[in-house]
C-alpha cells in the first residue's frame, strides 16, 4: 500500500501541469458556451429564432449532439459542450494511462520500478488512480464554472444556470472520463508500443462519438452504444435525470477488471496482440528524411484531415441563415470585424479563421513530434548512420508545411461545399475554398516558434502552445476585453485579408511567410549547434 501511495504522488506530480491545463481547458470550453451564448443576444425572442433555425439541423446534431431546450441558456450549453467536453476528458485519460503504463514499460523505466519492493500491480493501479483523480477534478472544474457564471444583466431563459444540472454536467464528464481511462487501460495490455496504445484507445473515443453522431441523425439506439451518448442522455438542463450514470459506471468497472485481467495474463513487456515483423528491407519511400518522416506523421495528417473536414462541413451547413444564428448584437456585427456589413461575408471569413487555428494543433503538434524521436533515441541511432541532423529535421519541416496546406485545404473545401449543397450556390466551392490558404503563413509561424524552441530550450516545448492560446484569446475575446490594437497586431492573424469579406493582398501574407520561414531556419540552425538529448 505504501509502495502504491508512493507511486501515486509521483506520478501527480509529473502530470501536475498537464492535468492543470486539460482541466483549465475543459472547464473554458463549457464556460465559453454560456458566455458566448448571452453575449450574442440581446432579446429573448432573438434567442428563440436560432433555436428553431438550428433545431433540425442534421449537420449540427451530427457534430453536437441531440438538440433539447435550445431556447435557454442551460440547453445551449450541454448541446454545444458536451460531447467535445467529454472528448477532452477521454483524451486526457488516455495519455495520463499511457504516459504511465505502456510508455514505462517501453522504455524500461517500468522493470526498474519493479525491481525494488514494488507489488506487481502497483505501477498500474496508479496510473489508474491518477487517471481517475484527473477527472475528478475536470469534473469539479466544470461544475463550479457553470455554477459560478452570473451575468449581470441576464435577460434569456434558463439564467442562472440550475446548480444541480451544472453538477451532473460535471459528474457526467468526469464518468465519461473514468470510462475512456478504463478503456485506455486495456489498450494498454493489447499492444507492445505506446503509439498503438493510443491508436486503439483513439479509435474507442472516436468510435463513441462517431455513433452517438450517426445514432443522434437516424437510428437512435447507436447513441446508446457508447459513454458520449450516455452522458448526452443524462438531459442537463433539459429534464435532467440521474440513471444514465449508473451506465458510465458499470461500463468503467467491467473495463478496469478486463484490463486487470489480461494484464495478469501476458509477460512484461508483451501485448496481447503480436507486432508483426516488419520487411527485411525499408522501401523506397523509407530510405529518405522526408520519406521516414511522412511515415511517422501520415496518420496525424490524415486524422486532422477529417477533424478539418468535419469542422468545415458544420460552418457549411449554416448557409445564409447566419442573421437568425447570430442575431443582431454587437457579436454579431463584429463578425464583420469592421471591414464588411455583409453579415454573411464577415461570418465565413471569421470561419476561415477558426479553420486556421484549429490547423495551428497539427502544425504545432507536427513541429514538436522531432522531440519526440529525440526523446526515444530513435533520432541519435538515426544520425549516427549516413543521415544529417539537417536531413532529418527537413523531412519533419517539409511534413508540416504540406500538412498545414492539406488539412487547411481540407477545412475550406467542405465549407465551401456544404453552404453550396445547403444554398445551390456551386461557386461558393472556389468562393470559400481556396482563400483559407492565405492562413498557412500565420500558421506556419507559429509552427515557427515551436520549432525555434526545439532547437534552443527542447524543455520548454510546452510553451509552444502558448502563441496558440493568445492568437485564440485575441479572436474571441479581442472586443469584449477591449484589448489594446498593439497587442491584437502581435498575433501573424491579425494581418490577413479577411476573405471574401476583403479582397486577397499579397503582401502581408508575403511578409508572414517570410517571417515563418525565418523561424523554421533559425529553429534548425539551433538544433545543429546543440547536443542530441
């Protein structure tokens, strides 16, 4: 037990930040729902016509959820959180169970572990525990945003939010996330590699809410196959009920026993499923940098790819009916931000920047995956043959600069073609597509900057997703917290021509790209002069 208590406190600690910023973000995500909800509407019959704009929507239920009482501030709020809340807590779980499971036995750190008065149990209950904690505390996190959110002059329905669906709002999500830990557990005894772990616990998340999808637009009993959907059922706000819980918990014990199962049953080291022995000899596409590194980040590409496709098919599907969405408050009219009263026009071009900095997760992500190599020692074998540290650092570079192009393509192509199918207008397709390539220089810079701190201070890569965070802040929150112009122009998207609302000028993109391109080189030269490791 000591032992056991031992580990525990350890591996808090060494997730203490992450678990910190996961629960900051989560609790945001629904607080944000609530505060954009009451900013954006000044009347409650504004508020009642997007409801009834939006209810039948089936790209939307598809992408959120099913739609119940969203004539009220509380209904909004768990239709549009819920099942990207309980994305973030599976996420979360999955990597605090791999990090401490599958990835200490990968790199031997586990076997050493062991070999003092360790039972044989330990490490794993722990990362169980800690798992579990996380989600505790996301839950808290939650409830207590929802709980505490007061505007001071409230004048839609369902204000201030009910303290006891904001509770269950936040019981839901942490259930969801004890579900997906215990899932995760069993991932971890399937596979001999950490990055298969992930796969298999990712497919599980994805799988969750790709039925509650499907379920929620035709047959309703997939909905209840899966954790999403049984924490959409638990109705917050909207007939709140209590039973659905009973599910997650059930589900979550059944999986923690499976994974404790399986675990007595294979060797240290092993997985259930054997790895299969790879060719003798690489192919063509291997024997290269950037071959080895679009081997490596393919499955990135393609997985952001479909999240961007996804994300454009939601904006879309909207059509021209953005007045009834949005109403007519100072929001929505800086939807336009100041350059065009086309309603309409300012909406998509805003989109195209929330395409771009959802593309900023697989550019940052992409740049900081060379650490990742470095960390295992893959990257030091690597070089030590006939391979360059420059060589092999382009290939990662040339990945993330025609991913950035792909996944961003990808975004405003299925905008264009879903507000095309939604209003018969076929040449929003060119209209709307393409010009979101303007956003791969901002992009690209701060893949820039994470690159940049990779070569000097590769301990400092959580930073990297700071540059992200303000870019955001500066977007959403740029008006309502009246932030100063100086500092909104540090953001590289601040200075994009707002297509369609504006017309494309190519010299501020010249002049971004010039700037990423600098801090790509800069990043590379640094990572040349330093030590490997």
């Amino acid at each position: 037990m000591r032992s056991l208590l031992v580990l525990v406190r350890h591996d808090l600690r060494r997730d203490r930040w992450m678990i910190l910023w996961w629960c900051v973000g989560g609790a945001l995500l629904y607080w944000s729902q609530a505060y954009g909800v009451v900013g954006a509407y000044t009347s409650q019959a504004q508020f009642s016509r997007m409801a009834v704009a939006v209810e039948d929507n089936a790209a939307f239920i598809a992408m959120l959820g099913p739609a119940r009482a969203l004539d009220t501030v509380g209904g909004q709020v768990a239709w549009q959180a819920t099942a990207f809340g309980a994305i973030v807590a599976g996420l979360m779980s999955m990597f605090i169970v791999g990090r401490h499971t599958r990835a200490e036995e990968e790199s031997g750190r586990d076997e050493l572990v062991r070999s003092l008065e360790v039972t044989r149990r330990a490490p794993l209950t722990a990362a169980l525990l800690v798992a579990l904690l996380a989600n505790v505390v996301l839950g808290a996190v939650v409830s207590a945003a929802l709980i505490a959110y007061r505007p001071a002059d409230p004048v839609l329905a369902g204000l201030p939010l009910p303290v006891t669906d904001s509770v269950a709002t936040g019981v839901g999500v942490t259930l969801v996330g004890w579900v997906f830990s215990a899932t995760a557990l069993v991932a971890a005894q399937l596979t001999q590699s950490t990055r298969g772990m992930y796969g298999i616990a990712g497919v599980v998340i994805g799988a969750s809410y790709g039925l509650r999808a499907v379920g929620d637009v035709g047959n309703h009993a997939l909905s209840w196959i899966g954790p999403i959907g049984w924490y959409q059922a638990m109705h917050p706000y909207s007939g709140l009920r209590w039973w659905p819980v009973l599910l997650m918990l059930a589900a979550a014990l059944v999986a923690t026993v499976a994974a404790y199962v399986v675990f007595e049953r294979r060797d240290f080291a092993s997985g259930v499923l054997a790895d299969r022995p790879g060719p003798a000899d690489a192919g063509a596409g291997l024997r290269s940098g950037i071959g080895l590194a679009w081997r490596l980040q393919r499955g990135a590409v393609v997985g952001w790819t479909v999240g961007l496709v996804f994300t454009g098919l939601a904006y879309g599907s909207i059509g021209d009916s953005v007045k009834e969405l949005l109403g007519n408050s100072d929001f929505a009219r800086a939807m336009g931000a100041g350059v065009t009263d086309n309603l309409v026009d300012g909406f998509y071009a805003t989109a195209n920047v929330m395409i771009a900095l959802v593309a900023c997760g697989f550019a940052i992500s992409s740049a900081l995956r060379p650490r990742a190599e470095e960390e295992s020692g893959h990257a030091e074998a690597l070089i030590a043959t006939g391979l360059s540290r420059g060589t092999w650092l382009a290939g990662h570079v040339l990945v993330t600069v025609a991913g950035t192009a792909v996944v961003l393509l990808a975004g405003g192509f299925a905008m264009g073609a879903a507000y095309a199918a939604t209003t018969g207008d076929g040449g929003a397709v060119l209209r709307l597509g393409p010009p979101v390539l303007a956003y791969v220089a901002p992009v690209l810079v701060l893949s820039g900057v994470a690159r940049l701190l990779f070569g000097l201070a590769p301990r400092l890569l959580v930073v990297a997703w700071l540059p992200l965070v303000f870019a955001t802040a500066v977007l959403v929150f740029g008006d309502i917290l009246r932030i100063p112009q100086w500092v909104r122009d540090i953001s590289p998207f601040q200075h994009v021509p707002l297509v369609p609302a504006q017309d494309f000028a190519l010299l501020p993109v010249a002049v971004i790209a010039a700037v990423a391109a600098a801090l790509s080189v800069a990043g590379q030269f640094a990572f040349r002069q330093r030590d490997i490791g």
